[in-house]
C-alpha cells in the first residue's frame, strides 16, 4: 500500500505536494514560521513580505557640528551632506524576510527638500525556489538640535584652567605660542579616538603669561605635563567646587599653574661669582645648560641650583648685530668693529665662530662685546 506523499493548505484548503523528507512538523504554539511554511504558495506569497521597512525614519543631527545621535549618544560623522546618514539609517532598519536567500538590494534616495530624503529601496531574492522583488518607500526626515558638545562649547563649559607664567619674568612669545599649539594638539588626538567631551573653551593672554580653559581636567593635566616636558619647570594644581551635579555630587574646577623657568633658551645671562663669561641658554629642562660665548664650551649648572641659578640678564640671541670680522690674531683672539663706535676691538674668540666669514654675529652688553651663534644654530 502506497501512501500519498500530500499535506493540505490549512489556508485554502488545497491539497500540496511534498517530499516526505522535507514534511514539515505540525505548528505548535510557538510555532509562526511552522505555520507558514505550510501553506501553499498561493497562500503563503499572499501573506508574503520580502522586506519589513518602518514607515519613516527620523535621524537627529547638530545643527552646529553635523554630528548625528544614535542610540544614547552623539557621534562625529564624515559627510558633506546626510545621504549617506539616511542610507545608513535605512539599512539598519530594513528586515529581510528569513525565509529569502540570495537577497541583493538598492537604495535610490531622492532628496525633496532640505529636510527630507525619500529612500527608495529594491529588494530581490529567493523564497522557495521562487525569484521574488519587492520595493518600499522609507522617508527619512533630519531634525536639528545642538548636541551635547556643542551646548557645552555654546556655554563657554570649562572644567581645568591651565596658567602658563615664568619666575621673575614674562613668558616669551614661543612659549605662549606653543602652549596653544600643545592644547590643541591634544584635544586633536583625543577627538580622534571618539572623544567628544574635548575642546579649548578659550585661551586669553594676560600681563604674565596665558590662561587656557580646557573641557576637562585630563587635557589640563597634559598640556601642563607637556609644557614641562618641553620648557622645563614645574607645575601645581588646585581645586575649587562650583556646584553640585544632578545626583548631589560635588563639581570641581581644577587650575593647573605652569611654572616655566626664570631663563629660556636664547637667553644671554652673566653667572653671578663665576668668571667663565656669558653663557648662552640652550635648555632649561632639568636643569640649566647653555654655551660659554668666550670659549664655545658646554655649560651645564650643578644640581643645587637646577634651572635657576643666580645671573644677571645680557639679552637675547636675537639681539646680535652683524659686524665686519676684521682678523683673526690667534687660537683665542679676533678683530672686530664695535657695532656702536666702529673701532677694532680683540675680542674672545669662541669655537663655534667661522673664521673664513667676514662678517659675525656679535652681542655688545655690559659684560662686554661678544661673538654668538648664528641665530638658527642658537636654540
């Protein structure tokens, strides 16, 4: 006795021929797709959806950065306009149908106005060895708001203050220049790691020195860490509550307060009860290290007096004048014209002076006149 190898549409009713090996079991409680995988297709490609698609999209944009929210926060994205953002939106989505293989699919958005791209989607696949195309319409509309970043800019939001001064002197234009560069710097490096809570609020010089207000305390501590690193000096911190978060918790400010050497590099100065002549500042990290200009020999200070030891101040690199180098009288002596009086003067003769040159760079102070490095070969 042969049995019918046939099943029946629960649907319609029709009678549906199957392989027996691919009989499907009979639908139990949680059983939908069960269910659906019995029907005839008659049946089931009237209840069939290639593509689940939600009837519009809204996609949350900064009005001021472009960043666009997704899930609970904000995220920085690369496009001149937000096609692509909505292509994305779309995509995620989009459902396909379980039951389809060999799905491929096209978007051709349409923009119809500023605000609103209409996504045109064209799905194909394969269901039951039937080649089968749906296409759906998904608006998506771009709202504007002003992310949490950008309110916080908005708000002029600072959490630390780094203060860039100098003992017994007014920080020079390299140091108040770099100090900006430094912050910026790293509030770049930070935001390309996803960091969105980085940003120089302000920067502000002053009398003595530069002020920089930063959104958090981490880039405070760096940009003082880092002007240390490169200028020398030292650097202290300091806390003040301002307020209370919305859980009660106390907010602080921190300033970091960057003390730069009292000599930088460039600098000419006259060691107190010392009779090697002016030294040239080259480094004050650590401690101080320069050029003896009646010698060309390395100076270095003892550790007892660090960066600071006690001189009187010459001048600065960038002071020398250009003067007429007259002739050389031995291993440790030349002729120069005073740049003030035009008079020969023997003068020291420093290793690091070019002997074939006809004119040299000198300094004329009240330690003397002097012959110094050439500018770019001084720092």
């Amino acid at each position: 006795m042969t049995t019918d190898a046939r099943e029946f549409c629960p649907n319609c009713g029709d009678p549906m021929e199957v392989d027996p090996a691919e009989r499907t079991p009979l639908p139990d409680a949680a059983g939908k797709r069960g269910k659906e995988q019995k029907l005839c297709d008659s049946c089931y490609f009237d209840r069939f959806d290639l593509v689940d698609a939600p009837d519009r999209i809204e996609v949350l944009v900064c009005a001021r950065c472009g960043a666009v929210h997704r899930g609970n926060r904000w995220v920085d994205v690369d496009a001149r306009d937000y096609t692509d953002v909505a292509i994305e939106e779309v995509s995620e989505a989009l459902g396909v149908h379980l039951d389809a293989y060999d799905v491929s699919w096209q978007v051709d958005p349409e923009q119809v106005d500023q605000n609103t791209i209409r996504m045109h989607c064209h799905f194909s696949g394969i269901v039951r060895e039937t080649f089968v195309e749906e296409e759906v319409v998904v608006p998506v509309k771009i709202s504007r708001q002003t992310c949490t970043r950008c309110g916080r800019i908005a708000g002029d939001y600072y959490a630390s203050t780094v203060q860039v001064r100098a003992r017994d002197r007014d920080p020079t234009t390299e140091e108040v220049e770099r100090a900006e560069e430094i912050a910026h710097e790293i509030v770049e490096k930070m935001e390309e790691t996803g960091d969105r809570n980085a940003f120089v609020t302000e920067v502000s010089e002053t009398d003595d020195g530069v002020n920089i207000k930063v959104s958090t305390t981490n880039i405070g501590k760096k940009i003082a860490a880092k002007m240390i690193e490169e200028f020398g000096g030292e650097y202290s911190d300091s806390e003040t509550l301002v307020t209370e978060d919305e859980d009660g918790e106390e907010v602080y400010r921190v300033t970091y307060a960057v003390h730069l050497p009292p000599y930088s590099p460039g600098e000419i100065i006259d060691l107190k009860d010392d009779d090697g002549g002016p030294v040239l500042v080259r480094s004050v990290r650590g401690n101080l290290k320069g050029t003896r200009l009646t010698t060309g020999e390395d100076y270095e200070a003892g550790y007892e007096v660090g960066d600071a030891p006690e001189a009187r101040r010459l001048g600065r690199l960038e002071d020398a004048e250009e003067t007429t180098l007259v002739a050389v009288e031995d291993e440790r002596a030349v002729q120069v014209l005073d740049p003030e009086t035009y008079r020969t003067k023997t003068i020291a003769r420093p290793e690091f002076m070019d002997t074939d040159a006809e004119t040299v760079p000198v300094l004329k102070s009240r330690a003397g006149l002097h012959v110094v490095p050439d500018e770019d070969d001084g720092e």
